[in-house]
C-alpha cells in the first residue's frame, strides 16, 4: 500500500515476480517512481512506529507499522527484505525467500469451482473482536470452509492440533499475548508446524 500511498497521481509503480530455481530463492519487487527516500532516512524506515517526515505523516495517514511488519513476517520465513531508493524518484522493494523447487506439487488441470486450488474444509481464527470473527466466518463459509474463532492466543496451539484445520487466521493484536509471539508459538510445535497461517491485522 505505501506504492500506492506515497506515489503522486500520474505516477506509476508495478510488482515484479522472479523465481531462481538454481538459487533456491523467490523475489518479488514492489517499485515506484514517486517520493523516494533519503540516504539518512534509510537505516530507519523499518523501525515500528515511525513515520520518516512529520509533513508527510499529516498528509499521509498511517501507524508506521506497515513496513517492520513485512520485514519481521519475511524473517520467520528465513528471508530478507532490499531497499533500493533514492529521494525524488521512487523506490524499489524487493522481498527474497527460500524456495525449493521440487517440493511444488505438479499442476493439475483446473476444476469449474471458484476456488478451485483451495480445498480447505476447515478454518480455524484467532481473534478477540467479535465483529472482525463474525466477518471472518461469514467470508468463509460463503466458499464452503467452516470457521472456528478462538478468542486469546493462550491455549491455541492445543485446539490447532486438536482440530487440525486447513489454515489458521491469526490477529497480530490479540488481548492476553503478541501475535507474533503466537505465530512462533505455533510455527515451532512440530503438531501443527504444517498448517500455513495468515496474518489478519487492521494496522496500516
């Protein structure tokens, strides 16, 4: 969102995807060619909560978070995050991850069903706002996929092994605990290491 936020009207920005199967390694590059960013801005940008200019925080809104939430979500999956930029004339983003090739399941001809590459039957999401669940829960069951809503981080990972489900929702904003002590919580219990977890989170 920050390519599209900080890109002035009549600007252009794209994403690029790369794969290196002889590297082992992913990229994708989000770039820009609005605002840019100083050399002396750089070593800060992904630090939470901070916004590099008071004018552009007025002008435009946002928590800071944005960024240090990628690079932290990139550093659980053993990645890196680059920076290419210069003030003026946009910025380059570029996200690298391990990817091994001959652990993707060969590609099998499509069903007639919306989601057909998602066979989930069953959800399970952590999430304290009963608004936010109930949103969650109706948006699945629309594709056929029953939810079950957790509503603390603490005692999660027992219902995950217990229930097993197909992907888990996971609020970074959670009353009793850190989501992203949650997601390592859960990332590192070899019952349910497996289960592929999406971050849910208003933050901008």
């Amino acid at each position: 969102s920050n390519a599209v936020k900080f890109t002035p009207q009549g600007g252009h920005l794209g994403l690029e995807i790369e794969a290196s199967p002889d590297e082992g390694v992913v990229c994708f590059t989000v770039w820009d060619d609005g605002i840019g960013i100083s050399a002396s801005d750089r070593s800060r940008l992904f630090t939470p909560f901070v916004q590099l200019d008071s004018r552009l925080a007025r002008e435009y809104s946002g928590t800071g978070l944005g960024l240090s939430l990628v690079q932290r979500l990139v550093e659980l999956h053993d990645g890196e995050v680059e920076l290419e930029s210069e003030l003026g004339s946009g910025s380059r983003f570029r996200v690298k991850l391990p990817w091994h090739a001959g652990l993707a399941p060969k590609a099998s001809p499509p069903k007639n069903t919306r989601m057909a590459s998602f066979s989930v039957e069953q959800a399970l999401t952590i999430e304290d706002t009963a608004i936010d669940a109930e949103h969650i829960t109706r948006c699945l069951a629309d594709v056929g996929i029953a939810n079950i809503v957790q509503a603390r981080g603490a005692g999660s990972a027992d219902l995950i092994a217990k229930v097993q489900p197909g992907v888990v929702f996971l609020d970074v904003k959670l009353p009793d605990a850190l989501g992203w002590e949650v997601l390592r919580e859960l990332k590192a219990d070899s019952r349910i290491a497996h289960i592929p977890i999406v971050i849910v989170s208003v933050l901008d």
